[in-house]
C-alpha cells in the first residue's frame, strides 16, 4: 500500500508555541518532536541522524531565528538558520524521501499595500529577517520539489515563545494588571494568529497531499491597537489603552507597516478559512484558564 504524507511525522521545533500545538494536534498519528537540544538543525550530521532515526514521510519545520532586532545585529545567524539550515534539510529530505513543510512569514513582505497578501504576491522584504527568510523559501524550492511553504502572521500560543518571552496578549493582561497606561501602536496591521488554529490548518494541509505555499492566518486582519482593544475587551477589563503612532517606539529595523495575509490557496484545495481573528483571542483566553 502507497505510504501517506502523515504516516511518519517528524516535528522540528516541537517545544515552541506553533510546535507544542503541533504535536496536539498530530497526537493520533505516528509523530515525534524534536527541539534544538536533540537536533541542532545548523549541523547537518545532526539531521541526517534524525532522518536516519525516524525513516518521516514528513518533516515539519518549525525552528526558526526570529527576533527581528537580532537578525539585524547579526546577520550571519539569520541566514545560517532561516536559509542555510533549510536549504541543507530540504537537500537532505529529499535524498531521504521525505516530504518537509516550512513554515515561513508575514515579514517576506514589504507592507506597501492595504488589502491581504495572497500566495501569488510578489515577495519584497524589508528587513534582515525578512529577506533571511525569503531566501530560505527560494532555497527550499530549489532543493525539493515535494514541499509546503507555510506563512503565517503574529503568533500567540499557551506555550509562549521560547526567544521572545510572553505573547502579545500576555503582555497586555500582564501591563493591565500593573494599572498602567499601555500604549500600543495603531499604524501597523496584521493578522494576529493563534497557534492551535494554525497548527489544525497545517495538519489539513498535509493530509491534502497538495503541495505549495500556503497562507495560514487567522482571518480578517487589524492593527495592534484595535487587537488589544478586543483582547481587553473579551478579558471585561478596562486599563488606559493609548493609540499611538509606530513613531513613538523608535526602532532601527524597518518593518512591513501593513502585513496581513490571506489564504486564497486553502480555497482552491477546498479547505475552509481558518477563524477569525477575534475567535482566536476568545479560544486562546478560554485555553489559558486551563492551563
């Protein structure tokens, strides 16, 4: 019998917030998690030892280098993990007959617009982590044809962010709670995603067996301001919530100002939208009451 793309799943990045949902969500099936402790994917010999190990139909690539401030500071690390280290997987997936889904970003982008990015947008980032991880993209492309490229936009997840710290909605409840006034920027846009959702969508995907590049976001899209607003809003809390212009947190990194997506691909393998965006902020608050 001819194997499926789900019936040996290897997860890299399994103990961050898109991963840990992941391995949720692939809970039925025959899947393994790995984190950068058990498989450092910088060093080749430590792939060809997982792909030797676990025999995937499917990776799923997870790990990324993505604090956009340090990107810009160094340089060398962006590239060696968002492109050097997936364009050596790719290569290494496919002399091993593996299948690899990348997940990628909203940063490849240079947010010059004001309706959603489709798949077929033309690429143009802005910044060091945005074009890091645009080549790796290429670079996937050109190493495997057997591959999904998966954007997504403004993660937040129960499990956090192992680099970035607390989720954008943690942040907030975390300042409401301090009673002080929060300030949050209303000129940017994009389309805030919770991982639980993303990670179903993704898991959809691969079941489909369609290759491509996919976009996978909660719907709708709004700024930071108008997130935080309904995050407060949903919480029944009142803090000082200040609208303020991205000129008030100065920052050397240039940033796309308009940035969401939206998945015509999923339609055209009939797969459904994924929730909007105020939904995920009530499931991701009704989640962390459990934890």
């Amino acid at each position: 019998m001819m194997s499926r793309l789900t019936d040996r799943i290897v997860v890299i990045g399994a103990s961050g917030q898109l991963g840990s949902d992941l391995m949720r969500v692939f809970a039925d099936l025959p899947a393994a998690g790995v984190d950068h402790a058990s498989v450092d994917i910088e060093q080749p010999s430590a792939i060809a030892g997982m792909l030797s190990d676990f025999e995937p139909t499917l990776v799923v690539n997870t790990a990324a280098y993505h604090n956009v401030e340090r990107c810009e500071l160094h340089p060398e690390r962006a590239f060696a993990v968002n492109t050097v280290a997936v364009e050596n997987l790719a290569a290494q997936c496919g002399d091993a007959g593996s299948a690899l889904l990348h997940v990628s970003t909203d940063y490849v982008f240079n947010g010059r617009t004001t309706s959603p990015y489709t798949e077929d947008a033309a690429p143009d980032p802005l910044n060091l982590y945005g074009i890091s991880k645009f080549a790796g993209e290429l670079a996937l492309r050109h190493r495997l044809e057997r591959n999904f490229i998966v954007r997504t936009s403004g993660l937040y997840g129960v499990r956090g962010s192992s680099t970035k710290g607390h989720t954008f909605i943690e942040r907030m409840l975390s300042q409401a709670a301090e009673g002080r006034a929060i300030r949050v920027v209303n000129d940017t846009t994009c389309s805030p995603s919770y991982t639980l959702h993303v990670a179903r969508a993704i898991r959809a995907i691969a079941e489909s067996e369609a290759f491509g590049t996919y976009h996978v976001t909660n719907s709708g899209h709004c700024s930071w301001y108008e997130f935080a607003s309904e995050i407060f809003a949903q919480a029944r809390i009142t803090p000082e919530l200040l609208s303020v212009n991205s000129d008030a947190f100065p920052s050397p990194v240039r940033r796309p100002r308009f940035s969401a997506l939206r998945g015509a691909a999923l339609a055209r393998i009939g797969l459904p939208p994924l929730p909007d965006w105020r939904d995920g902020i009530a499931d991701y608050l009704a989640e962390r009451v459990t934890r």
